[in-house]
C-alpha cells in the first residue's frame, strides 16, 4: 500500500496549491520538542542526511514543511524549493544555508513567523512522508529575546499539533518524561493519546533498563507508543566529522550514527530485543511513521472527500452565477484580446486612407499659410506703448495692390517660398505618424488591453517603431517630390477655384477664433465697458494721443499691468478681425475670380499651393508610411504580444486584470479540486479493496 501515502501527498501538494481560501488540508506528522531535544537529529535521520540549520541562535523561526518522496527508480537524491523555484538542489549544506538563510529572515525582534517553508527532498532511501518541523519549544529566554517568545513558540506549534495532524513528540531519555514540554503539549490537544508518537532521544545516556522502562511508560500511555533512538555518532569519532562540518553532505556521518545506533541497541538485548516488547531505532521509527500517516490519511479520506466536494460546489457556484460558466484560460484571453484589437485596427485602417491624411495636412498647413498672411500682409505692430506707431495706421500706408507693383510681387513670392520650404517632409510625416499613434492610442482605449500596462507598453512600443524606422526615408520621399515647386507653381483654374472656396471657408473660421478670443478677454476684466476703456487707452497711446511717460511694473494711465496686457490683446484681436472681414469682401470681389489676379489674391493663391503641396506629399505618404504601418502593425503585435511570450508571461498578463484574475481563479480552483476529487474517488478504490482484502485473509 506504498502508493496509497505517495498520492495522498501528491494530493495535498494540489490542494496546497487551490490556496489559502482553502480550508482543506490532509494530514501530516508535526514535529515538535523543546530545544536540544534531540529534534532535529532525528528527523535528519529520517532523511539520512544532515541538512537542517544549526546554531545557538534559535534558527528554527519558521514552520518547515517537508514532504518526502520516495523514488524507488532513481538513485539521485536532491531537494527543492518550490516557492523559490529552486529546483534539484543536490548538495544538502546547499540546502541548509538556504534554509538557515530562510529562518534567519525573520527578524530578530519577531523571532518566529508562521509562514512555512516549503522543501521537498526526492531520494530512494526515503519514505514518502509529509513532516512538520517546528521551532523547539523553549524553557527561558535569553537575553536579547522577546520576552513574548516562549509564547509565541507555543502558540504556533498549538496551530499545527490540531487533528487530522499526527504528533511526533520528541523527549530526551535523560530528562523526566513528566517534565517534556512536547509531551504536555500533545495532551492538551490528544488527551487520549490517540495521534500522538512519543520519541525518545538520547537514550545512550541513561543505562539501558532505565531507558527500556522509559520506553513502556504507563503514566503517559500513548496508543501508537514510544520509539527509542540513538541519533547521534559516538562521542570519540564524532569529532572526526564535526557536525556542520564541510565533509561531504554529511551522509558518511548518517552512516555513522546509523551503525552506532544498531550496535547500542544490540549490545543490550535483553532490555531491547524482541523479546523485550519495545520499539527501538530510526528503522523501526520510520516504519512506524509510514504505517501510522498511512493509517491517519485514509481515516480521513472520506472526510476530506466531502469538504472537496463542497468546496468544488461552492466554486461550480461562482463559476455559474459570476461567470455564467463562459470558459477561459490566460491563453485564450490574450488571443482573444488580440484579435479583437486587430479587428479594431483594421476598422481603423479602413476610416483613415489618403482622403483623411489629405484633409489633416491641408488644415496644417491651412495654419502655416494664415501665419504667413498674419507676417506679411496683415499685422500692426503694437509692442510697446511708449513707441506710438505714427498715424495714419501702417495699412494705409502700404502702396496699393496693384498687380503690377514690385512691392506685392516680392510679398507673395516670398511667401510662396517660405510654404514651400517649410519642411513638408518633416511636416506632413510627422503630422501623419502623430495622428497614427494617437489613433492606436484610442484603439487601446477601448479595448481589453486597457488594464494591462505590459500590453499597452508593447503596442505603443510596436507601433513607433515602425513609425520611427520609416520616418526619415519617408520625410525624404515626400520632400523630394514637391521639390518641383519650390522654383514653379502653375495653377489650373480649378484648383484656383477650389482656392477661393476653401480660403473664404478659413478666413471665416479665423474671423470666428478671433471674435471668440474678444469675447473671453471680455470675461476676463468684467465686461465689455471695462475692455471698451482699456481699448481706448491702448489707441490713443499708439496714435500719439496721449504721450504715456514709461509704462512700469504697476501700469499707466490708471490701467494695471495686467489690465493693459489684456487690451492690447484685444486691440490686436480687434485689428486682426478688420482685416479679415475687409480680405473676406475682397475675396468675394470680382477681382479675385481671376487667376492672374494672384498678387491681389495672396490667400486664395497661397492656399491652392498649399492644396497642391498636401496632395502630393500625400501620394507618397501613402506609400512610404500608411501602407507599410498597415501590413507591419498586426505583424508586430503578433511578433510581441503573440508566439514570443512564454506561459508565465502570459499568465501575468492576464491576471494584471483583476475581473480576468478573479474569473481565471475561479476556473483553476474548479479544475483543481475536480482533479483532487477524481484521485481521491480513485484512492478510495483502492483503499476499500485493500480493506476487504485484509478482512478476507
Ligand atoms: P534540537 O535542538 O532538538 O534540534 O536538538 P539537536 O538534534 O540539535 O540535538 C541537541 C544536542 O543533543 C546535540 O548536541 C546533539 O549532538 C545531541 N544529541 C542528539 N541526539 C543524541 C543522542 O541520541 N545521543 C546523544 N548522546 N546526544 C544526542
């Protein structure tokens, strides 16, 4: 029935990992003892190898949980640390500095925790077991120990000694056995002696009818008895191999104290031979602790069968009532996400072509071009008011648009050159790029990957990288392609037509922003009587009206510094609209209908360039940088979010979404458990025909 012990721990380690909501648990033997019991020798005998951490300094802080697995097929023995990930660690002093490093975690001023450390150690030499290693109790506390310590020990090893668990309680043959405080800790909770497995340690040190009578003790009589042990080398060759020392991984020593332990107990047969009705040596321990953990798992099989099954329908509950049974693993979530954010690109990629680009180049550059009109045709300089600009205005002192004046000839085709040589290129790939990436940015938006910061990082990653490899081959495309126009512009009628049209529309639009600006500035000084005056002042200052004597920090003529800031913002904004209103009739005007009217026309000649500009660049923006993005974006969100990643990754991934975190769980926990209930119904099989067998023999 060697099997039976192996799946009950293969099944606990599941159900460890179902997690903490999980009140189930299936039973182990907890080691207990006070300090230099002799506890920590005898569960290194167990293993047969010396692996626990030593010292004065009380290093058994935290609970060790230790499952042993038999592998009857190998000859390797190792251990590992599945919580740390430490995988077959075969030198054991290796695994004592961990565990010593493990324990000496705790800080000094809380000196023992109760959260576990997980080891399992494979070997062929050892039983399949889960043991319980506890810190030692303690008799006084020394110095530089919480005075609460002595407690706190008692408390924790109180948590773990509770049933189903069995107790190995550890006492010294040289001490009364009326005095162990494992002992008086087991009767508190197994009154009736019934989990409890007294050792005895140490039992070389009192002569051998003593300890044999020890070993029938009739004032604590447990029901699974005593066991005897010698766990220590003999004293002369012990100082060969110090403990702890660096001599191997201390299984020669195992040897050693095994051979000593034989032969001490041989060497009295009368108190300990057959016939002498006791329990002696690490053999005959090990045995017993098999058969009694055994005993003990199969006791609470059904048990532990119907608090699985409970708990299995508690979770088959959630699933359907929260998650309305909609299956779902790490996997399928990102593929799903992936896919449906594909999907919303190809959306996107569909909305945005050539006419869209076309349309947010030309209002850029529509912005340029009313810049340039601002510079070279329409502004008044108002910068300071102690420098009045003399009257009549500046306007009116410009020679008349006359289509054959030299002056306006050199205005338009200065400014033809400065649209032309702005940097389209640069320009309209990065107005383009820009407003790829602010388009996936909203794609991620509303998509899964919102909540996954790891996710939204590898998007944006993807796409400007394609962005940024493209960019300068593409900024170079497009500026080589409107080279043309920067030593001749021939216009079509049409396109002058369209020119008209479209420019009356972003002087209107202009004409807007400017009464708008008005009208806030108004809100601003409390009111349009209060700007009127500001207003007022700003003008007669610049017409030489009044002679203002150094404007300072506090402001002039009664006005604040602010205050006047404000109206000569106004005075512009007001300026500003005049102009655009008169440019609105002259566009209207018969004049302008004509294309050779073009230096009369500055706007209407300027924004058919820039129409001209913007349909080219977007030609080969099209080519260079739309279609490239759209064949290389899904491409490298695949490459990214797809084959690469690895099953933790993903399973990060997903959790970083506590609704997709909750429902995963839940899942897990339902397989989980199915699982763990499928091994038990084996189990109890196998068990039950174990049990007929036995009755019927
Ligand atoms: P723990 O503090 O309960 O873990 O006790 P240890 O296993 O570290 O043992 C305490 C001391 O008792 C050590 O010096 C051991 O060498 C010694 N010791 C352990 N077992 C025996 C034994 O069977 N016989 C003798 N003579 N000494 C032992």
């Amino acid at each position: 029935m060697m099997v039976f012990t192996k799946k009950m721990i293969e099944i606990r380690n599941i159900l460890q990992k179902v997690g903490q909501s999980s009140t189930l648990t299936l039973p182990s033997i907890v080691v207990i003892g006070s300090q230099s019991s002799g506890k920590s020798s005898v569960l290194e005998a167990i293993v047969g190898h010396e692996f626990l951490p030593k010292g004065s300094n009380m290093v058994t802080r935290r609970p060790i949980e230790l499952t042993l697995v038999n592998t009857p097929d190998s000859k390797a023995e190792y251990g590992e640390f599945p919580d740390l990930g430490l995988r077959k660690i075969t030198d054991f002093t290796s695994i004592q500095r961990t565990l010593t490093e493990l324990n000496l975690a705790v800080p000094d001023s809380e000196c023992v925790s109760d959260d576990p450390i997980h080891l399992t150690i494979y070997s062929p030499n050892v039983p399949d077991l889960s043991l319980i290693d506890l810190p030692g109790y303690i008799q006084v506390v020394g110095h530089n120990q919480p005075l609460e310590l002595k407690q706190k020990i008692s408390e924790l090893c109180d948590k773990y000694i509770q049933p189903p668990n069995v107790i190995l309680a550890i006492s010294a043959a040289d001490v009364d056995l009326a005095n162990s405080t494992a002992l008086r800790a087991s009767r508190r909770v197994d009154p009736r002696g019934e989990r409890t497995i007294g050792v005895v340690t140490k039992m070389d040190l009192v002569d051998a009818i003593r300890g044999s009578s020890i070993l029938q003790d009739k004032q604590y009589p447990l029901r699974l008895g005593y066991v005897g042990v010698v766990s220590r080398a003999p004293q002369s060759i012990g100082g060969l191999f110090k403990k702890g020392s660096s001599s191997g991984d201390g299984s020669a020593l195992m040897n050693l104290i095994s051979k000593n332990e034989d032969s001490f107990f041989s060497a009295h047969p009368l108190e300990f031979g057959p016939s002498a009705d006791v329990a002696v040596g690490t053999a005959t321990l090990r045995k017993k602790l098999m058969s009694v953990l055994e005993q003990t798992m199969s006791a609470s099989l059904q048990g532990t069968t119907d608090a699985i099954r409970q708990e299995l329908e508690e979770a088959t509950y959630e699933f359907k009532v929260q998650y309305n049974d909609r299956p779902l693993s790490a996997e399928s979530y990102l593929a799903e996400s992936l896919d449906a954010f594909k999907h919303s690109f190809k959306q996107f990629a569909e909305e945005f072509g050539r006419p869209q680009m076309l349309q947010l180049l030309k209002r850029e550059l529509d912005q340029r071009v009313l810049d340039l009109l601002a510079q070279r045709y329409w502004n008044k300089p108002i910068t300071d008011l102690t420098q009045s600009v003399p009257e009549p205005d500046a306007l009116a002192d410009l020679p008349k648009a006359d289509p054959d004046s030299l002056y306006w000839h050199r205005q338009l085709d200065a400014s033809t050159a400065q649209l032309t040589k702005l940097g389209i290129g640069r320009l309209a790939t990065n107005v383009v790029a820009t407003n790829i990436q602010a388009g996936v940015d909203k794609l991620i938006a509303q998509s899964n990957f919102v909540n996954h910061p790891f996710a939204r990082q590898a998007i944006v990653e993807a796409a400007s990288s394609i962005l940024n490899d493209r960019f300068y081959s593409t900024s170079d495309q497009v500026e080589n392609c409107i080279k043309p126009y920067k030593f001749e512009i021939e216009l079509e009628q049409r396109e002058w037509d369209a020119g008209r049209d479209h420019s009356a529309g972003v002087l209107k639009d202009e004409l807007m922003a400017c009464q708008d600006a008005l009208k806030r500035l108004e809100g601003t000084v409390g009111g349009r009587r209060k700007l009127n005056e500001v207003m007022n002042f700003v003008d007669k200052a610049r017409r030489g009206d009044i002679v203002v004597e150094g404007e300072s920090r506090s402001g002039a003529g009664g006005f604040s510094a602010a205050l006047l800031q404000r109206g000569r913002e106004a005075v512009f904004l007001r300026d500003r609209a005049d102009i655009i209103n008169m440019r609105l009739l002259a566009a209207k005007s018969k004049q302008c209908r004509a294309m050779n009217n073009k230096y009369y026309c500055p706007e209407i000649f300027l924004d058919a360039v820039a129409t001209k500009l913007a349909s080219t660049a977007v030609l080969f923006l099209n080519v260079e940088l739309l279609s490239e993005f759209y064949y290389n974006f899904p491409r490298e969100l695949d490459q990214r979010l797809g084959r690469h990643l690895t099953d933790d990754e993903i399973e990060r991934f997903a959790k970083e979404d506590p609704k997709i975190r909750r429902h995963l769980e839940v899942i897990r926990r339902k397989e989980l458990l199915e699982l763990v209930l499928e091994k038990m119904e084996s189990l109890r099989q196998l068990d039950g025909r174990e049990k007929s067998r036995r009755g019927s023999n």
